[in-house]
C-alpha cells in the first residue's frame, strides 16, 4: 500500500505548529512558568499534541508497510528504526 502523504503532512504541521509555539517559552523565567498553571497547561497540552502526532505518523508507516505490529507506542518506534525509517538511536531513546 501507499503512504497517506497529506495526513503525514498534516501531523507534521501539527509538530511543527507546536514546537514553534513550545521555543516560545524558552525565553520565560522558570518562576514565572511554574507559577502560571494557565501556561503549564499549554505547554502540557503542545506537548500532548506533539506525541500524539508522532504516533500517529508511526502508527500509519508501520499499518501501510506492513511491519511487524508494535505491542506499545515505544516498540512502534524501534520497528521503524529496525526498518531504517527512523534512525536507530533515535528509536532506541
């Protein structure tokens, strides 16, 4: 079967979208962060959107190339560094 490109695209939009929004925070004092739940939320849920994506990406690869099913969201991304889509540290970490 054939990669879905535009739904690949779509989630990297989504990733891109929101580390763009989390390099926001890097210039905000800690303090000032850990105090704002408003903000702590924000970040929780960019990052939430985040992972979400890249299983979702994952999800699709393994699914389209037929690859060996994953028992957990982790070993999705050793078979795709197993299978030289990813790059193997990257899986691993």
């Amino acid at each position: 079967m054939e990669l879905d490109k535009e739904s690949i695209q779509g989630r990297i939009d989504i990733i891109d979208r929101n580390l763009e929004f989390l390099n926001s925070y890097q210039k905000i004092d800690k303090k000032s962060y850990i105090t704002s739940y408003k903000d702590v939320q924000a970040v929780k849920y960019s990052l939430f959107e985040i992972i979400e994506a890249c299983i979702d990406i994952a999800s699709h690869i393994i699914s389209e190339k037929g690859f060996e099913s994953a028992e957990s969201y982790s070993e999705m991304f050793i078979t795709l560094g197993r299978e030289n889509i990813i790059d193997s540290e990257l899986a691993e970490s």
